[in-house]
C-alpha cells in the first residue's frame, strides 16, 4: 500500500470517526475534525465530556478504539508508523506545567531539542534565549521551576514546547490552575502565537479568547461534538439545547 506525500492542501489534523473507550466507558463516541494550517480552534464543553482525552487522541498518547487520526496527511493509526518523529511537531501545554523541577528554565527548554532533535547546546541556548524573549522572561533563563510564579512557569512550558518548532499547539486548560491575575500574560503569549499564523487545538474556558483568537469554537459533550461555528455566532446564538445550557453556566 503506497503512501499518498502531504500536500499544503491538507488539514494538519484530520480525525475521522474518532472513538476512545476506557474499558466500558466509551469517552469519544466518533469524532470527525479537521483543522487547516494557521487555524485557532477552541474546544469547550463540560467537564468529564472528553475534551482531553480528544486532545491526547490526536497525537495517539492515549491509543484509540476506532477511526483514523492524521498529521499533515500522514496516518498516525497505521501499525508501522514512526509515532516519536511525529509527534515532535505537535507541542502540547497543560493544565499543570509539568517542568522538570530539577532543571533552570534553560535546562526545562534545551534537554529535548538537544537529546532528540540532535540540536548543538549553543544553537539550542540561542534559540531558548529567543524563545525566553518572546514570552516575556529572558532574565529568567538560570532561574528554577519552583522561583517563578505559575503565569511564568506556564509561559516557560508554552516556550518549551516550541523549541522543538511544532507544526501545531495543543492547550489543554493552561490557565485553569491559575491565580486570576496571572491569567492574562499566559493569554498574552497565546495571542502572539496564533497572529503569528499558528495552527492551535486550544480547550479553554476563556470565551473572550475564543471570540477574539479563536476561527472556530467546538463544543463538545458526551462524547460528540454538539456544536461548531464561528466564535461568535455559538456564542451569542447557541442552536442546541445543551449548548445553551452549558453557556448558560459559564458565561
Ligand atoms: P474533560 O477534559 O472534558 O473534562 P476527560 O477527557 O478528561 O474530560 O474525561 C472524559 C471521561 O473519561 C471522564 O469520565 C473521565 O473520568 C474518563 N477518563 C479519562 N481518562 C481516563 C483514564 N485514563 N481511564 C479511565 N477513564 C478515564
Ligand atoms: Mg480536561
């Protein structure tokens, strides 16, 4: 069976008929998404309705119970494929920002790229100090994980994850852990990514970015997406009954 190469064309996610179950729970009850390159796609929904489990499905951190997931055209559910060299162009930022407690903010960014990309220490170290920059903490780069407050180690996590020069960023929830007044520099760096022509997966309860950033809102509940449309027009005109009940809530 040939191969078909990626095409600029293609989406840079595709999920077709997506399902995850975890034993007799099925979570993912056949998801069909495509995101197209520079695309913010935001995914709300409430909780336990199986947004991150979505999120892990697309880069197969979680294996899934049916369907297809593609990567920029390729097939990441056939059984030979590389799914480490994939996966190096999806970065990923979550709720809690996992940084490597041990290691400086420079540690935290130059470990992968240089282990597994097989970047050289300076290039890696320039490149972090250019990363470090554009979020805001270059006078951080010697500082631990455990000197900074969460909008920075957050804003860290998103700069580390773009030293392996991702295709696509997923977010999962990135600023639900934290203070409220913290919230808007992590928001600060998101916006700065998607202008900058990125192509994002983003769940989220804060429906100012999605109306502002996002190109399309997905909402998500009990395992199927419910609803999809412009930012504004789910959120301001809600079809289905569920949808409103749920922005009822939140908003
Ligand atoms: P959300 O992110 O929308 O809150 P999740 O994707 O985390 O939802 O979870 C969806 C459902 O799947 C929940 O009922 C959750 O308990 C269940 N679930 C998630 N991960 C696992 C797991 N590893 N094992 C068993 N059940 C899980
Ligand atoms: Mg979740």
């Amino acid at each position: 069976m040939t191969h078909a190469p990626a095409t600029d064309q293609d989406p840079v996610i595709e999920l077709r008929g997506v399902r995850k179950s975890f034993g007799e729970l099925e979570v993912l009850k056949g998801i069909d998404l495509a995101v197209t390159r520079g695309e913010v796609v935001v995914i709300i929904g409430p909780s336990g309705g199986g947004k991150s489990t979505l999120l892990r499905c697309v880069n197969l951190l979680d294996p899934i119970s049916a369907g297809q997931v593609f990567l920029e055209g390729e097939d990441l559910t056939r059984p030979q494929v590389d799914l480490n060299r994939i996966r190096r162009r999806i970065g990923m930022v979550f709720q809690q920002f996992n940084l490597f407690p041990h290691l400086t903010v420079l540690g935290n960014l130059t470990l992968a790229p240089v282990k597994l990309l097989g970047l050289g220490r300076q290039e890696a170290e320039r490149l972090a100090g250019d990363l470090l920059s554009r979020v805001g903490l270059a006078d951080k780069v010697d500082a631990y994980p455990r000197q900074l407050s969460g909008g920075q180690q957050q804003r860290v996590a998103i700069a580390r994850a773009l030293m392996m020069s991702p295709h696509v960023m997923l977010f999962d929830e990135v600023t639900s852990a934290l203070d409220p007044e913290l919230v808007s520099e992590v928001l600060d760096v998101m916006r700065d990514l998607a202008r900058s022509g990125m192509t994002m997966l983003c769940v989220t309860h804060e429906m100012g970015f999605a109306r502002e950033l996002g190109d399309r809102l997905v909402f998500i509940d009990g395992g199927v997406i419910a609803e999809q449309g412009r930012p504004a027009d789910v959120l301001d005109d809600p079809q289905q009954a569920r949808t409103q009940q749920f922005l009822r809530k939140v908003l």
